[in-house]
C-alpha cells in the first residue's frame, strides 16, 4: 500500500513538534505529501484558566486578558508549529500543506482523515 497523502494533527501540547518530527521522517520515507492540521481549540488547562476566571466574576477587562491570553498561546503555538512545518519542507524536500481551523479535534480530525492514506496521532489526543 503505498502512503501518498499524510496527515498530522498537532495541538498546542508539547508532543506537537515530536509528532510533527516523526511524520515527516515518515513522510520523507515514502515520498508522501504531508499535511499538518491543528485547530484553534482550548486546552485543557485553557478551559480551567477560563472557568476561574469566570467563577471569580472579575472585572470586564480581567476577562478580556484572559480571553486575549489564551487566544495569544493558540496563535504562537500555532505559529511555531507551522514553522515547524516549513523546516521539515526545506530539510527533506517534502510537499506540505498547514491547515490552521476553528473546530473540536474530536469532531473536525476525523473528517480530514478520510482522505488520508495515513492518519498521525499522538497518545491520548482525545481523552483529555
């Protein structure tokens, strides 16, 4: 079976790079195209920072920081990644595309799967 279309979802957390890293050694491999997608979600600990926030009811411009703070983290997590991206095309000649979305993973990843040969994952992406 040949692998000619790869996608590699990559989030926020600090596995990202590595994740990123091994499908384009794999990618390099089999001479396959790899596409990077990584939706514009909370984290976790985004979602609990936003929750405080919230429960302690504080001033409009306390919530507006916390709001543009994590909006912030997505966007240079985001760009890091895609940077990312962009040295493994240089380093190994790979054909790449970056899909940067708004969506739940949970929903929106499996939807571009389909139209891979090959879907990248790392551990417990969903369980969180």
């Amino acid at each position: 079976m040949a692998l000619k279309d790869l996608l590699v979802y990559v989030d926020q957390s600090d596995r990202a790079a590595e994740c990123l890293r091994l499908a384009a050694e794999l990618a390099r491999r089999h001479q396959s195209r790899l596409t990077a997608l990584y939706l514009r979600e909370k984290s976790s600990a985004q979602l609990h920072e936003q929750g405080v926030a919230e429960l302690a009811r504080g001033s409009a411009d306390a919530m507006a920081w916390t709001k543009q703070h994590i909006q912030q983290a997505i966007d240079e997590a985001a760009d890091r990644l895609r940077a990312s991206l962009e040295g493994a095309k240089s380093k190994y000649g790979l054909d790449v595309e970056w899909r940067c979305l708004d969506g739940v993973g949970s929903a929106v990843v499996p939807q571009h799967a389909r139209f891979a040969d090959l879907c990248i994952l790392s551990q417990d992406v969903f369980c969180r």
